[in-house]
C-alpha cells in the first residue's frame, strides 16, 4: 500500500509536469505498474504463508512463487524476444499483464485451498476475495484491449476506478473487521459444498 | 485466442470471486442485531426483503458519508443488481434460484441496514464532538 502511495504521487508529479500524453508519463506508469504488480503477487504469496501457516510449508511456497515468477518473466521474455524493438518496455508492459493472469490463478487455488482446508479468518478471508475480485479485473480488462484495440479508449480509463477497490476492500477489512472475527467459509461458496 | 480464453477466465473467475466477496459481507453484518430506532425507520424486524432496499439505501444516503463504508455498500449495490438481473432472467426457468436471489436480496436490505445505523452512530458522535468544542 506504502508503495501504491508513492507511486501515485509520482505519477501525479509527473502528468502535472510533462502531461497526460507524455512519454516520460507513460513509461513512468508502466514501469512503476510492473513494480507494484510485482509487490502485489508477494502479497498475495504472503496470504499463501499464513493459509498455510499451520503446514509448515512457508519456504516451499516461497520457493515456489519466486520459480513462477522467473518463469513468468522467462516466458514474458521470450514472446517479447520475437516481435518487438523496444525490449525493455514492451517485456515490462507484457510482464505486467501476464502476472495479473498468474496472480488471478493463483488466488483461485488459494481460495480452493481455504475451502479445502475450512480457514475461518473473516479477514484472511475477505482479503483473498478482494485480491482475486482485483486481478480479475485487471486481466479481464487487459484481455478485452488485446482482443479489440479499439475499445481502449473505454477500457484504459476505467483501470482507475478498478484501482479504488483494493485500497477501499483492504481498508475495509483491517478497520473493520476484528482480528478474532470468524466465518464459515463453504457458505460463500458460488457452489454450495 | 490467447486473449480469450484469458477473457472467459477472468470473468468467470470474477464472477466467483465477487459473488463470495459480497457474501462475505453479508455473512459479517448478519449476525449484527438492529437496534428499535432502526428497526422503526426502516420497517426491518427481523427478516428483511429485497424490496426495501432501495428505501434502505435512500435512507443511507441522508446520513454523512462514512469512507470506510463505501466499498463495502458498493460492492454490495452492484451485487444486488446483479442479483436483479439473475432474478429477471436465469431465475423464471429455475425456481430454486428465484427463492436464492429472494433471500440474497433480503441480505442486501439487511446489510444496508446495518450500514445506517452505524452511520447513524457515526453522525452521533460527531455531533457530540461539535458539542464539546
């Protein structure tokens, strides 16, 4: 969240001094989005701790998520390597919109495993929920910009009203639910289990 | 082809995620008893029904704003649209779903419900404050 802060005050610093259709702007806003990106799927690799907290299973899963990333980056790299000049920028741009996908699945399997394993923790809970309500979001949107470039100019400026809800979600979730807050878990469930 | 398997991914899961999420809020406040004061404002007693949401709502909007909240009553008006929309379509061919979205919708009301009186006691407090100073 500290880092989303700074991060938008960068960015308001730099549209206030360059403009909206800047390249200093633009690349400052896909860069500093890989970074956050990237802080968000160690957040989410922080909720698969405490999920499995009781397993012992911290370095694996820790070992495990930096594996996926190296491949996501490996495998980002590669498409990137066949059809583009600018290297650095479009495999920072593609980066991004890869790891929303692998964070998107990756929070379904968490989710699978607190219905599996019956976590209980009403703010574990909502914050998983938040995060995959979040990424789907943004792979969704960035899915619909690929598949019909010309639809971006609806797309791109709803990404800010999509920013607003993991701040508000989280916000939500640590004022105002109490930490020894409990639910059932299974009766969230689209399916019932 | 990539991208739209990515598409129908994402909004399925999206789906998923959003319809937990909002039950998860529900699922919070449930358990939350109203006090008479808002009983007697809203009409809810003990089961409330997804007609007086919008009166809910109506009521919610009278009262000072409290940031905390919002996502949260958002989330969940969007959710009782959709459910508007399952009931109006998906739910005239299946008449178990109609009586799910029937009792989601009555949770909505509930959820909004708890939303104004803690609003309520937020404006209280604030007004005491003014009071004091």
């Amino acid at each position: 969240m500290a880092g989303a802060v700074l991060s938008e005050l960068g960015r308001f610093r730099i549209l206030s001094e360059y403009g909206f259709g800047s390249r200093q702007y633009q690349y400052f806003y896909f860069y500093s989005d890989a970074v956050l990106t990237i802080f968000l799927y160690f957040a989410l690799i922080a909720l698969y701790s405490h999920v499995f907290s009781e397993m012992k299973a911290e370095r694996y899963v820790k070992m495990g998520a930096l594996l996926l990333l190296g491949g996501t980056a490996a495998f980002t790299g590669a498409v990137v390597l066949q059809s583009s000049a600018k290297l650095v920028t479009h495999f920072v741009i593609e980066l991004s919109q890869n790891l929303y996908f692998v964070g998107l699945v990756l929070t379904y399997v968490l989710w699978a495993a607190i219905l599996k394993l019956r976590e209980t923790r009403t703010r574990l809970i909502q914050l998983v929920l938040s995060l995959g309500v979040y990424f789907s979001l943004y792979a969704a949107n960035y899915a619909i910009r690929n598949l019909y470039p010309p639809l971006s100019s609806v797309f791109v400026p709803l990404v800010q009203v999509f920013s607003l809800f993991l701040p508000l979600a989280w916000a939500y979730a640590f004022w105002r639910l109490p930490e020894e807050a409990r639910l059932v878990p299974a009766r969230l469930a689209v399916i019932p289990r | 082809m990539m991208a739209a398997i990515i598409l129908v991914c994402s909004v399925v899961f999206l789906l998923q995620f959003f319809v937990s999420y909002c039950r998860s809020l529900i699922a919070a406040s449930v358990k939350h008893p109203l006090s008479a004061e808002v009983q007697d404002v809203t009409g809810i007693k003990t089961s409330a029904s997804g007609e007086d949401f919008a009166r809910v709502v109506q009521l919610l909007q009278l009262c000072p704003d409290r940031p905390e909240d919002r996502s949260g009553i958002q989330a969940i008006g969007a959710y009782f649209g959709l459910l508007g929309f399952v009931r109006s379509s998906v739910a005239r061919l299946i008449p178990s779903v109609l009586a799910w979205t029937e009792t989601e919708r009555g949770q909505c009301t509930y959820f909004a419900a708890v939303t104004l009186e803690r609003r309520i006691a937020f404006s209280r407090d604030m007004f005491a404050q003014q009071l004091e100073t």
